[in-house]
C-alpha cells in the first residue's frame, strides 16, 4: 500500500512524532539523480545562475528523500498542533529531543493552560501552571482539584523513568524510539513553487490519499531536512514544524524547590 509523506507522521503518547523514511544515496538538496551532491561547477559559480533545487528529481523523490534526511538527524524540535487520540481535542506541543533520551519543552491541551517539561538523565521533570491543572482534573471534585493546585501549580515536580507514567512521558523524548517506525515511504507527491519556512528556503510539495490532502515544506539549502507538513486528513489532522536539526537539546534539571512526587505516592 502506498504510504504518503505525512502518513509516516504519526503521534506517540499524544506528543511525538513517528518518521519513516527511505531512498539510500543523495542527502542534499542540490543533488539531482547522479549528483550525490557535488557543488555546482565552476561556470555555474562565475555567472551567478542559481541551480534548480532538486533538479530532476519528481515530488515523490523529494518527499522521500526529506522524510529519510529528517529520520537521520541526531536531535530536532518538533512544534505544532496534533490531535489527542485519548482525550480529543488538540494538544500542541514545542519540544525538542535527541537520540540521548534527552528532552525539554512545553505542552497544553486545547490551549488551556501549560506544561513545562524535561528530562534529562534518569528523572523526568514537570511543571503546570493552573490552568493546565484544572482543565485535567475533570471528573475530579472541586477540593480534589484545589488540593491538586495548591500544592503542585508553579511548581516543578520530579518523577523516576522507572515509573508508568515517567516511562511514557521518556518514550516521546527519545529520538531513537520517536524515529523506530521507520518504513518505506511511496509517495507521489507533486512539485510546487519555493518559499520560506521561518526564513529557510523550502519547495512546497502536494501529496493527496483519498480526500486527504497533505502539504509539505522541503528545505531546498544543505540536507532536504522536512521544515513543515501540514494535513487536513479526517483522522490525523494538524500542522507541524521542524527545526533546530543537530542542535542540542537544552535539558538540565530545573534549579530550586522539586516536588518529588514518588516520594509522595510512597
């Protein structure tokens, strides 16, 4: 069956984001077929004539191509709004990630209220802000709930990756579980013009499955890295962004008061 670009973007543990990826050889995006890549040649140089990006290359090969270069990269921010399959609604998240299990951002439910988060080593960090707090105590009384915000909201708390709910929370952090899916991509995507994607260069390419559309934003300068894939599938709708490719993620553990909520679980 053939597997579109954005199908191969899927949501883990409500925050992460699956990759697939093939197309062994070319990783740059000035190279055509049997270019592997090369610099453009001397005369290209002198007169200033700025290559095709992609040359040659149809938007299939180029979706390809981007969701294996994107699938490769040792650390990456993922931003963007997804749909929460548990809950409903949308969860949008900013977090970056790398290959170490290391792994800090933000996350809010239907944009009410947020959650910072880290982990780094063998401790998952959080912190919610009130708002955060009430919209996920449903269900829950109302002293239950103020309880719940007197002594957490502000506040960072600190939990073990040998616990449940840490070990779901450090699944989406580590790069190597969030990337594991990787399968091959078929896509016939088709080209369309270049723009820009906070400031990068990016050809835009369609892809269509059904009456699902998808639009995706390759980086046309250096690795053919995804910038961003947008979808109006019925079931796995959202836009999504990526960034800061290789750089490293800023987790440390939080200075000041850490409420260890192991200890309060006994």
């Amino acid at each position: 069956m053939r597997r579109t670009a954005f199908a191969a973007l899927c949501v883990v543990a409500a925050a992460a984001t699956g990759l697939t990826g093939c197309l062994p050889g070319q990783d740059r995006a000035d190279a055509g077929p049997g270019t592997s890549g090369q610099k453009p040649n001397t005369s290209e140089r002198k007169t200033g004539e700025k290559k095709e990006p992609f040359a040659g290359l149809t938007g299939g090969q180029i979706a390809e191509r981007a969701v294996k270069a994107t699938a490769g990269a040792a650390s990456l921010r993922i931003t963007g709004d997804v749909p929460d399959d548990q809950g409903g609604g949308t969860i949008r998240v900013d977090l970056a990630m790398d290959r170490k299990g290391e792994c800090a951002g933000t996350m809010s439910a239907d944009g009410e209220g947020e959650a910072r988060l880290v982990k780094t080593g063998d401790a998952v960090y959080l912190k919610y802000d009130e708002a955060f707090l009430r919209a996920q105590s449903e269900g829950e009384s109302a002293a239950e709930t103020d309880a719940t915000v007197a002594m957490l909201a502000g506040r960072w708390t600190k939990m073990s990756v040998t616990g449940q709910d840490a070990q779901d929370i450090a699944a989406f952090c580590d790069l190597d579980t969030v990337l594991s899916g990787a399968q091959d991509v078929d896509s016939d995507a088709t080209r369309g013009t270049t723009t820009t994607v906070d400031g990068a260069s990016a050809i835009v390419l369609s892809e269509r499955d059904g009456t699902d559309r998808q639009t995706l934003y390759v980086a046309t300068e250096g690795t053919p890295y995804l910038l961003r894939v947008d979808s109006t599938s019925a079931t796995d709708p959202g836009s999504l962004t990526f960034s800061d490719y290789d750089v490293p993620v800023p987790a440390r553990k939080p200075d000041g008061e850490i409420v260890d909520l192991d200890a309060l679980a006994g």
